[in-house]
C-alpha cells in the first residue's frame, strides 16, 4: 500500500480508536496505541504517532495527555456528550409515535456516539405518560443528576422555583434546598417530573424538573423503598397530570394573584398576564373545556372564574350546581 494511502488510513483508525475507547477516566498509552494499530494491520513507530496526535489536534480533535508513571492519552470532549446522549435515548424511548423496533434502532445508533465504557448507561428506563415536546436548555443537566442518584441509591438536593405575577423566579421555602429520595422521571405533556419519597412528610411527591436548580447528588441513601415498590405510578402519573381531549377553545380566565405560578405552570411562560385590579388578573388560553378542565378551574373556588366564551361558563356553573345536591 502507497506511503500516502497507509498515512490516510492510520489517521482515520487512530481518531476512531479515541472514540471508541478513551474517556477522562480511561487514557490510552503509547503501547496500547501502537498494539491497536497493529492490530488493524498499520505498522506505526512512536515518532510518527506523536505527529499523528499533533495532526488531529490540528483538525479539531480534543485529545488531552495525561502525564504521570506512564503518560496517556485521551478525547475530552465529543459532538455529543454523555448526558445529551442520555437525555436523546430518553426522548426518544418517550415518543409514542416511534415503534419498539425502531426506538431500539434509533438507541443503538446513539449508543454507537458514546465510547465502550458509556454505553451501558443508555440502557435505562423512563415511565412515560405523554411526550415530551420542549424541554429548557439545561435540563439533561438535571436529569442525568437524578439518573446518577437513582443509579447509585443516593438522595439528591436541589432548589425549586415557582413564577410570580410578574413573571419572575422565586425560590420555594424562601431559598432553602429540598432534599428528595428519588425513584422514577415521568415524561407527561411537555414536562418531565421527578417521583420521589419526602422524608420529611413521609410521601411520596412528584417535582417538575425544569423547576429544579443546582441539583447535586448527597451522602445519604436513598428512603421510600417499601413505599415506591407499593406505588402505581401509571395510575399516579394520570391522576395527577393527566387531561381528556377534544376541540379546544379559546377561554378567558380571571384569577387571583397568588395563582400566577399555577397558571404559567400549566400554560407556559408566554402566557401573556393582563391586571384586572390589584388582586386580580386575566389570562386567554386555549384548553380543551372537559369536565377534568372545568372540575379544575373549580377546584380554585372563587379565585378563578371563568370569563369567556359565555357556553364553557355555563356548564362550569352546570357542574357547580350539580356538585352541590350531592
């Protein structure tokens, strides 16, 4: 084989051979270097090996040495990093639209991004209600936090925010963490909710995970095991998040000012808020007026009543009445 070709060749086994098997936590030496090259038939000296590093450095390849009894190399950042892979794998395990079969494939084409060592942990599972549509930018962040306390039988801690009527963050318990023994992620309409077991009340609690914030793995283990072993999540998840379909209309809300963050929770940070007075405000959405919307709305007593159209009112006070002869 021509000089040129050979050259070609052992710079395209060398990068694969640093995605395949090196991470922080596993370098790779000089000998192993020249043993896996010869072993796919490319016969290489130290000297040109170090000018091979150099070259794929060169071509943006992230290759760290680590130096010490023996100096080793290894790839330190990749197109895809593990957490992202996760959060992928996760996603798409929670598309109802995508087969077994074709999830399969689509996860085995992720894990093939990932180096050897990796792999394993795209192998797990997410409970999943509906699908996730959005999610923020940091979130894999978090979630691979939860994933790393499940997989290692830890509580996590972590600080919770809520929205306030004028659409700011505000940190719950005036800023103190929470600390939560977690079990299970659920995937429910456009959010992704931690099921844990609170210590402190002895319950199981569910926590919406883009409301998390500095997540970070504790000491302590991991309680609620009796109790989450008895728990139906399915049926939870449903109870709990679950909404019936139909044809949607645009609804009016008037509301009191404590429910700003229940309002955006549920509809979404462009939830455009209009001041009715002092203690109120108003909001339009678009919902689906089931029994379960109305029975929700409800559920507020008179801090949020129903403003227009005047046919979805109407049978919120249908309801109310009917709730009051039983």
């Amino acid at each position: 084989m021509p000089r040129s070709v050979n050259q070609k060749k052992k710079l395209a086994v060398l990068r694969e051979l640093f995605l395949e098997r090196t991470d922080a936590l596993h370098p790779i030496t000089m000998k192993e270097i020249i043993a896996a090259l010869n072993a796919a038939g490319i016969s290489a000296e130290r000297k040109s090996i170090y000018n091979d590093i150099e070259l794929l450095r060169e071509l943006g390849t992230d290759i760290q040495t680590v130096r010490g009894k023996t100096t080793g190399y290894y790839l330190a950042s990749r197109e895809f990093e593990l957490p992202e892979l996760k959060l992928l794998a996760d996603a798409v395990r929670a598309s109802k639209f995508i087969t077994e079969k074709k999830s399969a494939q689509l996860i085995k084409k992720l894990s093939n991004l990932a180096n050897c060592h990796d792999r394993g942990s795209l192998k797990r599972e997410v409970f999943v209600s509906n699908r996730v549509k959005s999610m923020n930018e940091d979130i894999y962040v978090t979630v691979d936090r939860i994933h790393e306390a499940i997989e290692n039988d830890k509580r996590i801690s972590f600080g919770y925010f809520q929205w306030t009527a004028e659409k700011k963050k505000e940190l719950r318990r005036g800023g103190e963490r929470y600390e939560v023994s977690p079990w299970a992620l659920v995937w429910d309409d456009s959010n992704y909710y931690l099921v844990g077991f609170d210590s402190e009340h002895q319950a199981i609690r569910h926590y919406r995970v883009d409301k998390m914030i500095s997540t970070k793995l504790c000491e302590a283990e991991r309680e609620g095991r009796e109790e989450f072993e008895a728990f139906d999540i399915r049926s939870y998840s449903g109870a709990v998040f679950g909404m019936f379909g139909g044809k949607p209309e645009r609804v009016a809300l008037s509301c009191t000012n404590r429910l700003a963050n229940v309002m955006i929770d549920r509809f979404g940070q462009d939830t455009v808020i209009l001041k009715e007075s002092d203690e109120r405000f108003r909001i339009h959405v678009n919902v689906v007026p089931s029994p379960v919307f109305l029975g929700w709305v409800l559920s507020f007593g008179g801090e949020v009543s129903i403003v227009s159209p005047e046919s979805v009112a109407e049978k919120a006070r249908c309801i109310a009445e009917s709730n009051k002869k039983i």
